[in-house]
C-alpha cells in the first residue's frame, strides 16, 4: 500500500517511510511522534502549534507491577512538527476516565484541568493541555486531532453539518461548535457511541478528529478524510460564485507593493505601540492579495476567523485601511491624520466588545489595537508582542482566509458569535497560561540597526542586543562576512530575531535599502548604531587628499547619513528611540601619524552632541561610545592600520594588545563584548533619560576623559 498511496494525493503529501517506521515498530510512543512530525511538517493539515496527536498503549504501572493503559498526547504549548518525547503528557487512562464521577457539569469544567494532574503516569511528562479528555474518552488506539483549512471550510459553512454527512456517507460525525475541554471530551464519546463505525469527527467551526488501530492507520486515516475535503473545495470553487464576489481592485506590480508597504509599516507600528511597543510583519501573499482585493472584504473582514485556534492568535477581527494602492504616503503628518480616526474607531469597537461579552471574573481588557491590518492592492500588516508571534499571526489569518473562501465556495461562511469569541480570548485557562509567560528581556519589542555588524565591534553589539530581546538588521559592506554572519545568527537566533542588508554607509541608496529591509522584516527601527570604520594612519606628509576623503566619507558623512534615514523612521513611527555613535578615544586624545582619522573622529563626536540638542523633541537620544584599540575580529587592525600604529609607538604589530593595555589606567586588553556592554547600558533602560553622553570604554586613557 505505501509503495503506490505516493501518487494517490494531490492536495496533501504523503510522507511515510515504511522503513523509519519499521525500526520503530513495537514502540508506540516514538511511532505517536514520528507521525505527529510527519503531519506538522505539512501545513495543508495542521498550522503552526495547533492540533494534538495521541496514542494509548500498556506499561507497566511503577506502583502494582501491573499492565496498564496509559495515552501519551501531545502536552501544553509546542507544536507537533517539532514534538518530541519530552512534549508529551502521560495519563492513565482509567484515571482520567473516572473523573466523570466528580465533574459537576459544564460550568464547573474549567475546575477539571487541575484534577488531570492526579492522572499522571509519567511525573516528568509536559503539562496535560485543556485537549487531553478529547483524546482520552475516544475509545481509539491512535488519534490525530488537526486543523486543515479544508476541513474547517465545511466545518464553517453555513450547511456543514449537511455537507459533511452527503460528503462522507455518514462515515463522519458532527459535534456542534463547543469551547475545548472537558464537555467536548464527553461529547465526542457520545457521537462515537451514537454512530458506531464512524471514521472520524467534525467539529462545527473548529477542526477534525480522525483515528486509527496503529499509528499508520490514523495516519492515512487523516490524509484520506482532508484530501476528500480539499478535492471537494476544488470541485466546487467558482460554480456557486466568483471567488470573494469577484475581483474589485487590481493590485500594483511587486516594487512599487514593497515600496508603500516599506513607506506605511513604521506609521502602522507606531499606532499600534500605543500601549505595548510591538514588532511587524508584512506580506503580500497571493492568497491574501485575492482576498483584499476582492469585492467581498467588506462583508467578510468585519465577521472574524471561525477556529479559536486562528481567533486567538489574530483577534476579534482585522483592521481594514481606505487607502488607494498608489496612495501618496509622503507627507506623513497627513497620512497619520487620515489613519488616526480608523485605529480610534477600532478600538473604541474593540473596548465595546469586551465590555458587552465580558463575565465578572474576566481578567482585564487587553491592548485594544489590532493584530491584522489589511491595506487593500498592497498586503497584510501584523503586529505581536515578537516577530514570531507576529508572523504566526499572519500564517494564521492566511489559514483563515482559505477557510472563508472554501466556505464560500460551497455555502456561507459562518465566524464564532462574538461571544463565543470571547469566552475563548479572555479564557481564565488561557489568562494562566498567559501569566506564565516568562518576564519580557529588557530589549523586548525593539529592533536594532548596527553599520559594520558582520564583524568586531559591531556584531558583538548585535549579538549582546539579540540577547536581551531585539530584532536586529545585520549590514555591512563585505558580502562574504555578511553571509558568515547570517548563518552565525541563523544557528543561534532563528530567523525570526535577524535580518540582513548588504550596505555601504557612504552609499544612500544602500542605506535607503537598509531603512526599507529594517520597515518590511520588522516594522521599523528604534536604535541606531553608527559602527561602521575605517583607520589610515600616516604621518602629514604622507596623507593623500584620498584617504582625508575615504576617511570623512565613511566616519562623518556616513555617520550623517545612517542617523539621518533612522531618525526619519523614528519619526513616522513615533516612539522616540536611541542613536548610539561608536567613536574612538581618538576624538579626544591627540597622537601622532592621526590627522585624518583623529579629527574625523572628533567631528564624528561633535556632530553627536549636534544630534543630540536637535532631536530630545523628538524623544531620541543620542549618545556616544568611546573605544581603544579593539583589536579582535576587527578588519581595521587586520592591515595597513596595525603597522602604522606598530610604526608610531615603535613596537612590533604582535606587541600592540600587550603595549595598548600596559598604557591604560586598568591594564586591560579591551574586547567587542565591552562595546556591546556599553551600548546596552545606553538602550536597556536605565539611561532613558540620558542624552548627549560620552561613554569610554578604553581601560582608562586619562588624557581621553571628557571631564
């Protein structure tokens, strides 16, 4: 059967290796996880976190010595792409079954959750999720509960219910639209018990059971029943009507969608930071782009996602902008102007709709701004708390257009009553979790853009900035380096911390680029960090009007420039933000065969202080780092700049770490990591009211104190 069932599906992919399966056979547990990571790895059938798998299998109990049933199911938070043994809960199935003899109804079920505990087999097992009584009173071996768009479009049609039953042949069950837990479990072993034979379940707007003996079983089990759904959609996709009502805009080619997108998001983001300063994402997606250019957004926008799955991650409903796709976005003061009414009607809805659904022991209204913005002909906007959670967002709302255009397909979309929405959203279960959440890093929520970073000073500043929290724009001028940084923050961030723009900081071009890379993969930038250098060292007579130029291009006018486009997006945005300038020692202290840099430094410094007077209107700070022969991973120290040095102090290159530390008050050798210490101590709050500062960070040169 496996040889041939390769070919047999077209909307979703099988993936079984008969021999890894195989080598695990015997061994029910691995065989739950090896075919929980083979249906998260297609996002046809589940989305990112959602869904749970579970199998039920004998151990033996560590207190009687005796074979007992116990059910491994995928435990609290995670995601079953990446499950492994240890993101697994382990029940006894007796155990967890008897609590039928102390529930006290539905009202009470939210009471059931700390009672799964007395259940455990496995003490170091994960948390048992509020999805633990839906796999535990189903009477199957193997069980896969998933959420694929296709089966949630029938799930969220108008006629589902009827649907589903023609659909299947009675093959499929139905469990009207109900809140996950312990009920749900009871009724679902009601359904089973009413339709012996059944193959599986659907649950009105929220997803799909299916099962099987083995895991193999349930696993073509799922593949099966979501393929018959998806080819069902296909069938009927456009007979009924246009899809969304037909096309009602036509989108702008891709450049100039990129361009808006770029020229909006640092705007957006500020609206949407009012309460919590928040991270972006854009895309510009197909799918999305055939939904908000359709005719039927503005029926379909306002009515919010079906599953509580996509609900919770995406809110009430999107924000929909009236803006034109070739929309003039230049004069930001008038753009602010026209966005502010939309953001305030928002959340005034917003504010209503928790005070109309809320209970009396409803935790606190949350950050009323939205999630989703949807600016018809360019894309979609999300903002989170992270860039994860950001871009989980939008993969969410995608999942959700998909089910409304299957939906629509075959009957009429149906969303959760708007209750029913909020009893998910402000969930007391969910409001724990929430409050479990570890305490943010002081760097939470910003985004960080470092000249020079794909090396010395400035990746370590970019890596100590990752550390605490931020989203982070590595750029530089050498592509190699640039690509060995990537892939250095790629093994030790993820992609979701990072990106990357090749840029020359004598180049504006580039550093526009830069601006637009920070606005499309982030939202915008709230710190600065003028890092990228260049040292020639010659005596007078030596130096060329060559190297005066590349010196005060690249240190002046490339400091210049870089805080001039930051500062630009820090306007749009709002938000205030931080400036830092990597300077030198130099700037202060006079020594010999240094005239160009020495005094390019200094106007590096003064031009500092200049920023600084100019922009505390504007709640951005500027501040300067003062370092001394930083020589590791530096491409400065790597050539001509070392040996004129050597030359100047008259000793050899290989003594210049020994001769700089002896020459210090400390004697220390002084390394990145000290930089980057030092633009933290500026950015992570506790010198939010500083401005206009020198800090050195030399060892101790005393002809370089300011004061």
């Amino acid at each position: 059967m496996a040889a041939t069932t390769q070919t047999k599906f077209r909307h979703v992919s099988y993936l079984w290796d008969e021999k890894k399966a195989s080598e695990l056979a015997g061994d029910e547990v691995a065989l739950l996880i090896y075919r929980s990571n083979l249906l998260g790895a297609d996002l046809r059938l589940t989305n990112y976190g959602g869904g749970n798998t579970s199998c039920k299998a004998m151990a033996k109990d560590p207190l009687t010595g005796k074979e007992t049933e116990i059910m491994w199911v995928k435990g609290s938070g995670g995601d079953i792409g990446t499950l492994k043994r240890s993101g697994l809960a382990a029940l006894y199935v007796d155990r967890l079954r008897s609590l039928t003899n102390v529930y006290r109804g539905i009202q009470y079920e939210d009471e059931m959750v700390e009672l799964f505990n007395h259940c455990i087999y496995d003490l170091q097992s994960k948390a048992p999720s509020i999805d633990t009584p839906l796999h535990g009173f189903l009477p199957f071996k193997h069980i896969d509960h998933l959420h694929p768009d296709a089966a949630i479009a029938i799930a969220a049609a108008k006629d589902g219910k009827r649907i589903t039953r023609e659909l299947f042949n009675g093959t499929i069950g139905w469990v009207e639209w109900q809140r996950p837990g312990f009920d749900l479990g009871l009724k679902l072993r009601q359904c089973v018990e009413e339709t012996p034979g059944i193959r599986g379940i659907m649950l009105g707007s929220h997803g799909l059971f299916t099962w099987g003996d083995t895991a193999y079983e349930s696993y073509m089990n799922t593949l099966e029943v979501v393929e018959r759904c998806a080819e069902y959609l296909e069938e009927n996709l456009g007979k009924r009507r246009p899809v969304f009502g037909g096309t009602k805009l036509k989108s702008p080619d891709k450049a100039q969608r990129l361009e808006q997108a770029s020229a909006l998001a640092p705007i957006l983001r500020g609206f949407c930071s009012s309460q919590t300063r928040m991270i972006g994402h854009f895309t510009d997606d197909d799918r999305v782009l055939e939904y908000i250019n359709s005719k039927d957004l503005d029926r379909l926008a306002p009515m919010g996602t079906s599953c509580p799955d996509h609900f919770l991650r995406t809110k009430i409903s999107p924000l929909v902008l009236s803006l034109s796709p070739d929309q003039d976005l230049s004069d930001v003061k008038t753009i602010k102007e026209k966005l502010a009414p939309a953001f305030e009607a928002y959340r005034a809805m917003y504010r209503e709709y928790y005070e109309t659904c809320k209970h009396p022991d409803s935790p606190p209204i949350r950050d009323a701004n939205p999630v989703v913005i949807l600016y018809p002909g360019i894309g979609m906007f999300t903002f989170a708390k992270d860039k994860q959670t950001a871009r989980v967002a939008a993969e969410f709302y995608i999942n959700a257009i998909n089910v409304m255009k299957g939906a629509e397909a075959i009957s009429e979309y149906t969303s959760l009553p708007r209750q029913e929405a909020f009893n998910i959203e402000y969930w007391l279960l969910e409001e724990a979790k929430l409050q479990r959440m570890p305490k943010p890093k002081p760097l939470s929520g910003k985004i960080a853009l470092v000249t020079g970073s794909a090396g010395g000073i400035g990746k370590a500043i970019l890596k100590k900035f990752a550390d605490e929290g931020a989203c982070v724009i590595i750029s530089d001028n050498d592509q190699s380096r640039l690509t060995e940084a990537e892939n250095d923050f790629k093994k030790l961030y993820g992609k979701d911390v990072f990106a990357s723009t090749l840029m020359d900081v004598t180049n504006s071009d580039n550093i526009r680029q830069a601006m637009k890379t920070a606005a499309l993969a982030f939202g915008g930038v709230d710190i600065i960090v003028s890092n990228a250098g260049i040292s020639i060292s010659k005596p007078l007579e030596d130096h060329t009007e060559k190297d005066w130029d590349l010196l005060y291009d690249i240190l002046v006018k490339g400091q210049f420039m870089i805080t001039q486009a930051g500062v630009n997006v820090m306007r749009k945005q709002g938000l205030g933000g931080d400036v830092l300038n990597i300077v030198s020692k130099n700037a202060l202290v006079s020594g010999p065969n240094n005239a160009g840099y020495g005094s390019a430094k200094a106007a590096q410094l003064h031009l500092s202080r200049l920023n600084a007077a100019e922009l505390g209107a504007d709640k951005i700070r500027v501040n300067v780092v003062n370092p001394d022969a930083v020589i590791a991973d530096s491409k400065i120290w790597a050539g001509a700049w070392a040996e004129g040095r050597a030359k100047a102090y008259g000793v050899k290159v290989e003594e210049l770490p020994a001769f700089y530390a002896k020459r210090t008050l400390l004697n220390e050798v002084i390394l990145p990591e000290d930089i980057a210490n030092a633009c933290f101590a500026f950015v992570g709050g506790l010198l939010s009211k500083s401005t206009g500062n020198v800090l050195n960070v030399d060892g101790g040169v005393a002809p370089g104190f300011v004061r």
